[in-house]
C-alpha cells in the first residue's frame, strides 16, 4: 500500500500487542513514518487463514502487514486500506479493480499477488473491508541496500537491479497500467538478491494497450480523496496535473538512478507543491563525479538526465530503453549510441539492450581464417557492379556546406532542434581516401541467401545464441528466422536479412568468397565521384525510397523502389535497412553501419555521407547488410 499524504488516514484506536519475533521480521520502508505498534488488526485471523502478525508500513492510504498463513504455512504481506477511504465508493472500486489489475501483470519480477478477501470493518467503516495479500520477500529493499552501500551505488550496483525493474515497468505499461510510485522502498529483493517491483496500491489502469506497442499517451486526471497520490519525490512534474503515461514511472525509476549514484535526490523541497514546482521550472542538477562511489561517464549522466526531462516525450520512448543507455554508457566497457544518422522515432532500435556483462553471451569470435566457401549464390539477382574502374583518389564525408545542408532538410523534415543540431553531423568528417577497384552487390544479403549459409555451415546467430535481439525494444522471440513476432522469414525469402550482428555478416561473406565492404567503400558506391547527397543525386526525393508517412513494419523485398538506384544500378543504399561495414568507429570495438532504414523519416539521416554505429553484437530489426569483394582486404 503507497504511503500517500502520510498525514491523512492515521485511525488512533490502541491495542497492547507483542513484539513479532526476530525471524518475522520483514523489509521496511525507511521514507514511511515509524510503524503503530498498538493496531487493533494485529493478533486477528482473516478469513480464518492468515494470522496478522505485525504492522510493517502506514500510509495516508492503508497499512501493511506481516501475517502467518496458515494453511500454506509461510509468511505473506496483507495490504488493507484505511477504513475511512473505503466509505468511498469511488475509492473502493478503484481498489478492487487495482487487485484484479495486479493478477494481470505476468512478470518474474512483479511482486505476486497471492490471494484476496475482506473482514469486518467495525463500527468505523463498512461491514467488510477488502484486502490483498501478496509474497513476503526476506531480501529487504533498495533504500536498505543503498544504506548498507554506504549510501551511494557504483554503476555494477545500480545494474544488478536497473534492468530487471526496468523490464518489470514495461511489461505494467503494455497491460494498460502504471505504476505510479516507483521508489527505493517499491524495489523489493528475493533471497537470492533478486529485484522485484512491489506496491502497485495505487496503479491505475489507463485503457487498453496495444501489446506491442512501447508507450501509450493517455491523459486523464485521477484524485483519491484530495490528496497526492505517490510519492512528490520520485514523481514527474506532469504529476500536478495529473498527465498519465508510461514516461511518469520512467522519470520516477531516472530519479531512483540519480539517488543511487549520488546519494540525493534531485530535487527537494518544504512540500509536495515546492518539489513539484522545483521540477517544473528547473532541470535536474549536473551530477558532481568527483563525489560519486565509483565512475561515471558524461554520457550515463545524459542518460539520467534525458529521462528526467521536464517534458515527457523528451524522455526515452520505454523504461528499458532508459535502462540500456544507461547501461551502455557507463564506464570504460560501455557503448555509446550516437545519435546522429538515427531518426529519434527510430532511436530506440539502436540503443543496445545489454553489455557483455548483463546478458552473458560474448561477442560472437571472428574466424581466423576463412570459412569453407560455396559457389555464388543463385538467388542474386543481378551481377554485382564494380566501382571504381581503376584506383580513384576521391573525397568523403560532409563539407560545412553540405552539413547545412544536411540541417536544412533535418529541419524541413520534421526533426527537433536537438535532432538537428550541428554537432549531430559534425563527425561526418571530411576526408581524402584512395580507393582501389572493387565490386559490391546490387542489393543487401537476402533471407533466402543467408538461409542458403545456415543450411551450407550450421551457423548459429548471435542473437539466436544469447536468445534475443532487438525490435523496437528488446525481442526475445526475434531472430533472422522470426524478424518480427509472426513474421516468418521463410515466407519473405527476397527481404533483406536483419537481426544478424557484425560477426554474423563477416561470417557469411566469408562463406561466400566475399567480405564485408569498408565505409569508404560503402560511401564511395553510393556517391560517385561527384559525391552525390543521395544514392540517386542531390535533390531529396521521397518517392525513390517509400511512403514515409506509413505506419507498421516496413520490411520489402530487395529492389522495391528502383527509382532509388545509383546510376551504377546499386540498390537499396537508403530507406532499406542500414547496412554493416568493416570499418572500426574508432571508439573501440564499435563498427560503423551505414544507409538509414524503413524505420527512419527525417531526409537528413539518408545521406550517403551519414552513418552510424554500434557494438559488433548488437542486431536489429533495422539492420543488415551487403557484401563486397576486390579492393581492400
């Protein structure tokens, strides 16, 4: 049960009661005001089953027990509102709905909802009052934790609990509900140290949602009998006028994080209006890393920060989205995702899910020598082209010129001032190259072609390996077999292949007497010599790609829109899917992708000169690849 206006809802009726012993002891929350020893409920037998042992946490909006179930001989937590806000029969209703909500959310790491029933009132309230009983968990909770830490976590802490939380929000969001009180005393842990989102005494339902679908903005105002419903520390600034969507438990779990890390909370003030108003008119504050338990990057800060945004559609489209930036720029083995040649409707796809470290699965190994290798493949369906004739010295990337012209169409497109900001281009660096001849194939690697390899070399994905990849978030059923849930690869041979790493794409050209093309390469195929903006020229042009404004999976046969060729007859080099290179980002082990993909819509991100890129594991729905041969080795 949420603690609410801790100073409502205080019933003064006194009973002498013992002390529980030692070993009954259960997780307390150390924000909520100390536990009434003297509660007329302790000692009683409800529903001739549980035996109410002790008042763990009272709230403005119920109390929490510890109780003794007898039939099952274990201990549970009972949670039962105050008596006086169930003579509302609006409040009631919402509480009932809320248990049945609760049975809904099928997640390991949702705290279950064990059993429910009612007992008697008394002369206070009505004849019988309802209850719900749920897991007694002996692993306390995060504000314990964070305590016995020393009162910060370093980032190895924070992420043997962010993800699984995060995860646990998600699923509540794709049931139509939130949370609506995430907090250090809400993240419970099992004996094994295992985190489990608890408390969901005021999660609201917030209309049916699309399974698929990653957040769902609804607005709709909800009081309980005139006070804040949570907890004003941890809640959004939309919380004063009541504006309900999946980004109000992002921005409480950011503020978790925060706390985590330093040891205070972001904001603070004198009252629940002062703190909310603090986050309403101010960002959050830097964080100081000289003062921090462990490191640091900027770029985990701007993660926190991004998920603290004031606005809500500033933050980060799901709570394991937040979960893998952060995760993926942390510290020295951290990825970082550029968010540059990525269209910020499709930012999501590019965020890695997990670190080495996380998901237990290394990175796929590159082969020493070459595989066996086949005959050509027969399902190509043209020669590929060769370019350059000859050795051809030639310059890449964006001029200043070029970059404005670059946030000239980002602009016209539809993209934020941030989206389109100068420094999202400025790594597009310009550079004199000298390439020597080469071929690259007409179009990205096929369904039917790396189904060809699989069958020829057994080989198993990365993403088949370590048991998921990414869709718009982390897809445990997606692979290049089921690229999208119900979608069968088999039954869309002439797709391009997506969900295979860099590995996975090094490994198939090998087999094929082929290797992956470099940036420049890539590049250079796609420009010409008179560095084209676009595959097809300079003027930007919809029509060569798709239908921008279309909505669901745009996965297409290879060779959909041969308006959109180079005039060598290369295809597919934009709108497709973007496409692996071997060429190293010079941070590490990251390799550079290049093409935008369906998942785009800002013309700037199909620039030939664009790129992008990513850890060698990551894999996507929105990334493939192509292969080359000649030229560089």
């Amino acid at each position: 049960m949420s603690d609410g206006d801790d100073t409502e809802g205080q019933d003064d009726d006194a009973t002498t009661v013992s002390p529980a012993p030692d070993d009954a002891m259960a997780p307390v929350d150390l924000e909520a005001p100390e536990a009434d020893p003297t509660d007329p409920l302790i000692g009683q037998l409800l529903d001739d089953r549980y035996e109410v042992q002790k008042s763990l946490d009272r709230g403005g909006m119920g109390t929490v027990y510890l109780a003794w179930d007898r039939t099952l001989e274990r201990q549970v937590v009972v949670k039962i509102p105050h008596a006086s806000l169930m003579a509302d029969r609006t409040f009631r209703e919402r509480f009932l709905q809320e248990i049945r909500d609760l049975s809904t959310h099928e997640h390991p790491a949702i705290l279950s909802i064990v059993d429910s029933g009612s007992h008697g009132a008394g002369e206070r309230g009505p004849t019988d009052l309802p209850y719900a009983v749920v897991q007694y968990l002996r692993g306390g909770d995060l504000r314990e934790r964070i305590t016995k830490q020393g009162g910060q976590q370093t980032r190895e802490e924070i992420l043997e609990w962010l993800p699984t939380i995060a995860g646990a929000l998600d699923a509540v969001h794709r049931n139509g509900s939130l949370h609506r009180d995430v907090k250090p005393a809400n993240i419970l842990f099992d004996g094994e140290g295992h985190a489990v989102l608890s408390d969901f005494g005021i999660a609201t339902a917030i209309g049916a949602a699309d399974p698929d679908a990653s957040t769902q903005e609804v607005r709709r105002e909800l009081t309980v009998v005139g006070t804040f419903v949570g907890s004003p520390a941890y809640a959004p600034p939309e919380a004063i006028d009541r504006i309900l969507t999946p980004a109000y438990d992002q921005y409480s779990l950011a503020t978790v994080v925060f706390l985590a890390i330093t040891g205070q909370l972001p904001f603070t003030g004198n009252t629940n209006e002062a703190i909310l108003i603090a986050k309403e008119k101010g960002p959050p504050p830097t964080i100081d890393r000289k003062k921090l338990k462990g490191t640091l990057s900027k770029s985990a800060e701007k993660a926190i920060r991004k998920a603290l945004s004031r606005q809500p559609e500033d933050r980060f489209r799901s709570c394991t989205e937040f979960s893998d930036a952060f995760a993926s720029e942390v510290g020295g083995a951290g990825f970082s995702i550029p968010w540059k040649a990525v269209g910020f409707a499709a930012a999501a796809v590019l965020i890695i899910g997990a670190l080495l470290q996380l998901n237990g699965a290394p990175l796929a190994p590159e082969p020493s020598a070459p595989l066996a290798q086949s005959a050509p493949i027969e399902s190509r369906k043209a020669a590929p082209v060769v370019a350059p004739a000859g050795p051809v010295t030639v310059q890449l990337g964006s001029t200043p010129e070029e970059i404005d012209r670059a946030i000239f169409l980002c602009t016209k497109g539809g993209g934020s001032a941030r989206a389109c900001a100068r420094e999202v281009f400025a790594d597009e660096r310009l550079r004199t190259v000298t390439l020597a001849p080469f071929s690259l194939d007409r179009t990205e690697v096929t369904n039917a072609d790396f189904q060809a390899f699989v069958d020829a070399t057994g080989h198993r994905t990365t993403a088949e390996e370590r048991g998921f990849s990414w869709d718009i978030t982390r897809c445990r059923r997606c692979s290049w077999r089921t690229p999208h849930p119900g979608r069968d690869a088999t039954r869309h041979p002439n797709d391009p292949v997506v969900h295979v790493s860099w590995p996975d794409a090094r490994r198939y050209c090998q087999w094929a007497g082929k290797r992956l093309p470099t940036e420049d390469e890539w590049e250079f195929a796609a420009r010409g010599e008179k560095r084209r903006a676009f595959p097809w020229g300079d003027e930007w042009d919809a029509n060569r790609l798709r239908d921008l404004e279309s909505e669901g999976l745009g996965l297409q046969p290879v060779g959909s829109y041969p308006t959109g060729a180079t005039p060598d007859g290369l295809l597919d080099l934009a709108g497709s899917v973007w496409e692996w290179t071997s060429t190293a980002s010079g941070q590490g082990e990251r390799r550079v992708f290049k093409g935008g993909s369906w998942m785009d819509r800002i013309p700037a991100y199909f620039r030939s000169a664009a790129f992008s890129e990513d850890a060698p594991d990551y894999s996507s729905i929105s990334l493939g690849f192509r292969c080359a041969a000649g030229g560089e080795t």
